[in-house]
DNA sequence: TTGTACGCGTTATCAA
DNA sequence: TTGATAACGCGTACAA
C-alpha cells in the first residue's frame, strides 16, 4: 500500500500537496502540478488508509445498522435475517448507503450495551435502529449523539432523539378489515406474534373497523402465534380449531398468512370458501400460495432506501422538517377474499 | 470520548501501563495497578478509537462479506437479499463473525475493480465472496492478498488461492432424481434460471441419474426460468404448457419451486396427482406450499457460520487442510412426489 | 503556489 | 515495574 507521504517524495511535492489533490481543492495548485499528480495516484492506484484518515477527521463514513432481535421473533428467532422483510429492507439500506458514498456495518444484538459500545468504538457517523421497540430506541439515541433513523419504530411519547420511517400501520389495517367487512364478513380474526409496536398499531386498526361497523370483539377473535411454534408446528392445531368460528382472518404478515393457508388447507379448510384470508407486506409469500394471497402492500426496499437517505441527510447536517416519515400502502386484491351475499350474523 | 492518555495522566501513570492493563499484559503490572486502571476504566466507560488501533496495528478486524448482485439473479435482481437463502446464509455469517470479536462489512456489487478497491480502503482483513462465479472469485483472491472464503463457488481450475464452502450439488441431486425415478419417474423436467456453476453442478447430477435409469435426455426437459419473468409472470404460461409432457420437476431451489406449483395449480394441475415436483434448499417456501414440498434440505445458517469460522481461522494463521468443504444435505420428503406404479414409457 | 509541522488515539520499542 | 518516545497515514493551520 504506497501512501500520501511516498508520493510526494517521489514525484519531489509535499504531503500537502498530494492531499490537496487528491481532495480536490485545487484552486492553489498549478494545473501543471495536478495533472503530474492525478497521473502518478492512477499509475500506482493509490488508495487511502480510511483508518488514517477517519483519525485524523473524527469521522468513518460507515452507517451502522442495527438489528435488535429479540423483539421481533418472526418464524425464526435464530436468524432475523430469515424473514424476507427485514432481509430486503438490509438491501435497500445497504443500496442507498452505497450510493451516497457510506460504508454499511451490519451488526445484530439484543443487547443496548453491547451496541452503543460498538457504535462508538467505530465512531460510526448515524445510526439506523431496525426492529427495536420504542423505549430502546429511545434509550439508544439519547445516548449516541449522532444522527439516528429507526424504522418501524413506535414511540409512545416521541423523544424527537430521531426519525422515523413507517407506516399508518392502524389506518392501512383499518382499510383492510373494511375491506373484509364491505364483503359481509363479520367474524373476523386477527393473526399476529405479538402485542407491541408495529402489531399493537395494527390491532387497534382492525378493533376500529369493527367498532365501525358495530361488531364486538372478544379476545377469542386474538389469534397468538407464539414463539418458536411454527417451526415447531405446535400450536396450530388449536388454531385451526378455533378458525372454524370465523369467516375471515387478518394476518399481520405474508409469512403467516401462507403459513396459516397451508395448515389451514391440510386439515380440509376451502380457502376463501371458508374462511378470507388478507396479509401484510406484499412479498413473494402472497404469490406463492393457492389461491393468490389478497394483502396489503408495502415496499420493503424503499422504506430501506428512505431511512438510509434520510439518515444521509442528517449526518451530512441537513435539517429534517419532519420527526416521522409514513410511507404509502395499498390493498392488492387477488384471491383469497370472497364475497358473502347473505352476511352471518 | 476519553483517551487513554487522559487516563494516563488523570492516573498519573503512562499511556504504556493503562494500554498494557486494557490487553491484558499484566505479567509487568503490578497487581495494584492493575486494579486501579481497571476501575477507573469502568468508572469512565473507556471505549478504544480502533481506528487508531488499527492505524497502529495495520489491521482492522473487519470481515468484509460482497455479494455480486449480477449473477445470481433468483426472482429479484434489484434486491438480491430478498433471496431467503443468500439472507439466511448472511445471517450465520453475522453470528460468527460478532462471536469471534470481529466485524462485518456487508458490500454488494458487481464491479470487481470496486470490491478491490474497497477491501482495501478499509485493510479488511478476510473476504467472504458470495455468489460470485469461478473466474471472477480467481480474480478478486489473486488480487487481495489476504485469507478469502467462497460461498458456492465453482472454480474450473482451482486456483488455491480460497477455501470453498459448499455442497456436493452433482451428487445431492443425483440422489433426488433418483428418488423420482425409483417412482415410476421418466419424464422428468429440470428447472433453473441459469446454467452455471452450483446449477450446472445439479444438472449434471440430474443427468448421472438420468443416464443411470437409461433415460434420455432432450434440450426439452430443461426448464429455463429468465430473469425478471417471475416478477412479471411472463413465461410462466409456456413453462406450464410444456409441464404437460412430464410427470415430475426437479426445482434449483425451493422458491421455484413454489412458485410454479402454484402457477401449474392455477391451470389446474393437481400436485402431485398430475406431476410431482421436487425443491431445493428446504426454507420456509417448502412449507407454505401445498401440499407440502418434498426438497433437498441445506442449512443455510451454517453454511455462513462454516464459511465465517473458516476464514477467521484462516485469518488468525491456522492452516486449514482442505480447499474444499462441504456440508452434508438429506432429502426431506414430504407430500409433493406421488409413486406411479405402471411407470409409463 | 508549495512546504513544514503538528495532531488524531493507539501500540510498540527500548530505556530507566 | 514503569515511562518516554517513535511510529501508523492522513489532513490542515500556518508559514514560506
């Protein structure tokens, strides 16, 4: 690895002028004296010790990403990078970051700790928190003094310690469930894995469409996938048991919309015949089940690719009118809803 | 951020002892000392600039992991991570790279001048390559010259220049057409969406058993799935017309799979009445289908966490005996392959 | 227009 | 057992 120093001995400069070069700040350097030097930097293909030069700065020009998974136990709690959602919103961070001339640090800990230690070893420049739960995210950016962009982050009384990248996940549920009951279903499930953050925005959007519509709800109509039991398949005999009570069910993702298809359809369930099936996300999961899953859509990448840009923004010391950024869903309908003419009551 | 030297002087000691204390080098401390730097090390929550430890160093304690998005193109070439089994891989790969104290510097893209450049910019110092074919793996481990580890990689003549994690693809697969053919199988169609590398070694494997059966082969029975046409759907109708003539496929991976059992579904096969299908990778796809897919299970997870094992080892200054490991895989069978008991000719 | 010299925080050598 | 001091490679006041 040559360095500044080596160059400008041999072409006889000074590190001075090597590094001005090099930086671009070439209004005090003859042309003659640039020319000479970008040629001789191609022919030995310099490269800088970023180590040296982030010293020297007291930045790093590395986005920290952070993955909290406990919180967040879709089908397998091992490895969160498993869930198709979380691993293409990685893509479309790591897209945006690289663009913007950043460098990614992917880091995946259930420990606060643990993870400011490792921002601040790396002085990583910003932070993108990721499946963390509100009071974390809080405690995280009080903490780091940087720039910090979560994402799906609910925060009950917002500290304005960061930005947020997510949805209206209450009124994109709502709509969905209105969807379900402008159908004349009535007795409808909710399917989920937990009760906090994004899943709890969820549940009280499918609680206001049916108070809308003046249906009770009852804690029976809560479907709890619990940890660990889809990979295990326990459990969902009791499920499918009680899904004989209703004629549609809320999933609060693809995942468990076509998992929950496919139990369904083993133990002799018509599907929508019997019972409506509506997911959440859009993924490749909605496509891959039969008949074709009716879901809300949402756009794994680009919500990636806003956090990433916003928190770009932010380290490049741009100011950010707003504290929460809600990105646009949509109901894509296909085949797993149907009509019922005369609504059970 | 507190300095060793402001704990040195705040100490009245040298930067010499308190860095001594911090790695340990303790037989030249006396035991008092030693207690006293390390308490006030808590009581201020030192955490080290490691870019100045690694400037002093010449290290970086980074594992730099790059995808080459261009050849591996599953369902979505913008977003290679949406791909279940390279996100899972990537998830073992974090695992053991953070529970060897180091770190992981996550880089997609498809120019190899830019990879270089990359890994040493930030002196990392091992390579996992992932998805990266033969001679473009050849290039980039000529070039670096620092440990590397491929993922699935395919060399023709193999250089010695990486350690290779793999599978045994040609015998793996040989082993699930021949459960096919074992039967009553004879007709039976490959799909792929390419025909290089970890697909070529299963086609030849497809092959063996073809040939062993006494069963010939036509460029027909090859199944070629183009880039981008899962997203759009297009093809799919050919593909399933084709299907007609056959009453078994061997999927390249379990999302194919799945995806075209749902499209023959749609057109009214009946799986595995009309045709039996076989998957690759044993992810979450093979049971969210129905029925359930029989498919050749890999463990993804540690398929990363051997290769991330192996290159830290590499990277510490073991030796490590062979270029090439391989895991072991095991078909897991399940309801998508019926037995025809007249095998018909 | 170019060069000198210092600081960034750490580790390492060698002397005390 | 401890302490000066010199690297590591780069950026940048400030001087020339």
């Amino acid at each position: 690895m040559i360095t500044i120093k080596e160059i400008a001995s041999r072409l006889g400069l000074s590190t001075t002028t090597v590094s001005n070069v090099i930086h671009g700040k070439t209004r005090e350097v003859s042309a003659e004296t640039i020319e000479r030097v970008q040629r001789f930097l191609e022919e030995v293909e310099y490269v800088p010790n970023i180590n040296a030069r982030n010293l020297a700065q007291g930045q790093s020009k590395i986005i920290g990403v952070v993955l909290k998974s406990l919180e967040f136990r879709r089908w397998n709690n091992d490895n969160i990078l498993s869930d198709p959602f979380v691993s293409e919103t990685i893509g479309g961070i790591e897209k945006a970051v690289r663009e913007a001339g950043y460098y990614m640090m992917l880091y995946i800990s259930d420990d606060i700790a643990e993870i400011l230690q490792h921002v601040s070893i790396w002085n990583v420049d910003g932070l993108i928190l990721f499946c963390m739960m509100d009071d974390d995210a809080d405690r995280v950016a009080a903490k780091y003094h940087k720039p910090v962009v979560c994402i799906d982050t609910y925060s009950s009384g917002h500290s304005g310690n960061f930005v947020n990248v997510g949805l209206d996940d209450e009124e994109d549920t709502y709509k969905a469930v209105r969807y379900l009951i402008e159908n004349g279903h009535r007795r409808i499930a909710f399917l989920t894995d937990n009760s906090v953050g994004v899943d709890r925005a969820r549940f009280w959007g499918y609680r206001k469409a049916l108070a809308e519509a003046g249906i009770e709800y009852s804690d029976k109509d809560f479907f709890l996938l619990r940890p660990g039991e889809i990979k295990q398949g326990e459990y969902t005999e009791e499920l499918c048991t009680r899904a004989h009570n209703y004629t549609a069910m809320f999933c609060c993702s693809d995942i468990y919309a076509a998992l929950m298809m496919a139990e369904l359809k083993d133990r002799g369930f018509e599907i929508p015949g019997d019972i409506s099936v509506i997911g959440f996300d859009d993924n490749l999961y909605s496509r891959v089940c039969s008949p074709r899953l009716t879901t809300v859509h949402q756009n794994a990448d680009e919500k990636g690719r806003v956090a990433a840009a916003t928190l770009i923004r932010l380290v490049r010391g741009e100011m950010i009118e707003t504290k929460e950024i809600r990105l646009k869903t949509h109901l894509v309908i296909r085949d797993t809803v149907r009509r019922i003419e005369a609504p059970d009551m």
